[in-house]
C-alpha cells in the first residue's frame, strides 16, 4: 500500500513537474514572439520617421505663373532645373489677379508673376511658411541678375500673433490627444451606444469652443471663431468617434489600434508642421486621407483661407466618424463598465391563514 501511494505521488509529482516545463516553454515561445513582433513594427515606425524627415522638401507644390510666354517657358524650365520635375507643378494664369485668387482659394502655394520690372513672387505664408520661403529661395535664381532677389508679395500672411507659424501645429496635437481621450473615457465609462454617441458629439462641440477661444486669445486665430470652433470640433468628433467604435467592437485594444492611426502615423503625415507638400510622395497624399491629415488641412483652411473650399476635408472626416459610429452601434465588446445586476428582493414568506 505504501509503495503504491509512493509510486502514486511520484507519477503525480512527474506530471506536474511535464506541465510547468511545458507552460515554460510556452512562455518562452510567446515572449519571443512578443519581441519579435514588437521590435518589426516599431521598425517600420523608425523607418516611416526617418524617411519623413530626410527626404522632406518640394513635392508636387503647386506654382501659378503669369506673364509673356517666354518670360514663362523659361520659369518653367527653369524651376525644373533648379529642384528636379517633382518639386514643382507650374500652371499657367492670365494675370496677377488670377495668381492672386488662386492662392486666396488654394489651388495654387505660390505663384510668379513676371512684369514689364522682372518677376514678382507671391507666396500665402498662412498656408506654409516653408513653401514661402522655398519660392522666395528657387525665384531668387531665376532673376536677372540672378543675385538680385525678386520683389516678395505675401498674399495670405499669418497673423501677427503668431507671425513664424507655429501657434497651429502646436495646437493641432492637443486636439488629438483631445479626440483620443474623449472616445476612450466615453466607451468606458457609459454603456448605452446613443449616449456615448451624443456624449462624443456634445464634448467635441464644446471643446472646440474652449479651444478655439484659447487660440484667438493666445492670437493664433484667423478671425472666424465660429467656423474656427466648428472646424476643431468636427476634427476632435471624428477620431473620439473613431477611438470609441474600436473600442466597442475590439475592447480595450481598440484604444491602442485608435492611437496608432491618429498618434504614431496620422501625425508625422498629417503635414501640419510644414505642408503635404513637403513631404516625400506619396506620404503626403496618403497622409491626407487619414483624420489627422484631414483635420490639420480644414484647420489651417478654416483659419486662414475664407475663399478655399473645405469639402474634401470635411468628406474625409464624415467618412472616418461613420466608420467609428457603425463600431459603437454594433460593437458589444466589454469594457470598463460591468453589466448591471438586477438584485431580487428575497420573498417574504406569509403565515398562511387557514
């Protein structure tokens, strides 16, 4: 009997001793794989950073060109020249006025009028100051003498509070980490989809109030609160919707997955900074469908250029909260929030009457 008993717990002992040896390994495969897969995708992130910021520069920046035709043709060619065929889309207007409204309604970044006196640059530094400057730099060559730099126009200035550009793509990354956290605190903390809904719609309005009046205050501001304050709120709506409709669908991953499209990609190709189009192609134009992208774009459009039209950034933050609103419609994940238990009040027994 006892060495029935002995052979018993050694058996057990052994199994116990496989099991824990088999959960080890298991352990050491996951922790590998962990690794490995994190250090691939934090590579690829590296790899979309450096390559952003190395290979920035004049990318596809749209030149209107008015004038007598050689004094154009030879623009043309010479601003190929100078930054290669891609810097550069050179269209060609009938006068300074039509340069003027192109630049007013952003279908063009600069443009180069050549008069009876030589050329004129015109430039809206509202739009990028980067772009301004690099049109001063490459029409500065085409001059004659090409020492003697052309006369300069800012059609579109920033505004004197903020005269270097900087005030607004330091204010568009609180407005992320704002849609962020709203979509996030709402899929945790409320339950029902219509509340969480108009919870979102409700904070984002009022944010973009608060913040658009911080940025008039600190004169950042173009001058159109209203619109200004619509402008934030939508762009703050789109990704809390977003962030909360991963969430529900994925659980609390969704926040992870929601960071990573807005944060860690969205930012760096949003061209808030410096332009879209001056990134490396074709970052720039992908950059552009994503909601930071297409935030920063009805921003900067919003506060500075009345005349541009907004429909595309505003299509492309439509469709991005659609995609978050059918993900808190139907999403069922579990999150922060537990299920209610109804409690039953114990029945109360009656001395029966007989």
């Amino acid at each position: 009997m006892t060495t029935q008993a002995s052979d018993s717990q050694v058996g057990t002992a052994a199994k116990h001793t496989r099991t824990g040896s088999e959960a080890g390994h298991r352990d050491t495969h996951r922790a590998i794989a962990l690794v490995l897969a994190l250090t691939a995708g934090l590579s690829l992130i590296l790899a979309l950073f450096v390559s952003v910021a190395v290979n920035s520069g004049p990318n596809g920046v749209r030149i209107a060109v008015a004038g007598p035709a050689p004094a154009v043709a030879q623009i043309q060619a010479g601003v190929g020249q100078l930054a290669g065929a891609d810097a550069f889309q050179v269209s060609v207007v009938s006068d300074e006025a039509a340069a003027r409204s192109a630049l007013e309604d952003r279908s063009a970044d600069g443009a180069i009028v050549v008069g009876p006196h030589g050329p004129v640059v015109y430039t809206a530094s509202a739009g990028a100051p980067v772009i301004a400057q690099a049109l001063s730099n490459a029409a500065a060559h085409l001059a004659n003498p090409p020492t003697t730099g052309p006369a300069v126009v800012d059609v579109v200035p920033l505004p004197s509070g903020d005269s270097r550009g900087t005030g607004l793509p330091a204010g568009s990354f609180p407005m992320i980490i704002a849609g962020l956290a709203l979509g996030a605190a709402c899929a945790l903390a409320l339950r029902n989809r219509w509340t969480v809904v108009g919870t979102i719609v409700g904070g984002a309005a009022v944010i973009g109030l608060s913040f658009a009046g911080v940025l008039a205050w600190l004169g950042v501001s173009g001058g159109h609160f209203l619109a200004e304050s619509a402008a934030i709120g939508l762009t703050v709506a789109s990704g809390a919707l977003l962030v909360a409709g991963l969430m529900r669908l994925i659980g609390t991953a969704g926040a992870a997955i929601g960071a990573l499209i807005l944060l860690l990609i969205g930012n760096p190709l949003s061209g808030i900074a410096t332009s879209p189009r001056f990134l490396p192609g074709p970052w720039g134009e992908f950059g552009q469908w994503l909601p930071t992208g297409a935030g920063g774009t009805l921003l900067r459009t919003v506060f500075y250029f009345p005349a541009a039209s907004v429909g595309w950034p505003v299509t492309i933050l439509l469709i991005w909260s659609a995609v978050g609103l059918v993900g808190v419609i139907y999403g069922r994940a579990k999150l922060g929030h537990g299920a209610v238990v109804v409690q039953q009040e114990p029945a109360v027994l009656e001395p029966s009457r007989g």
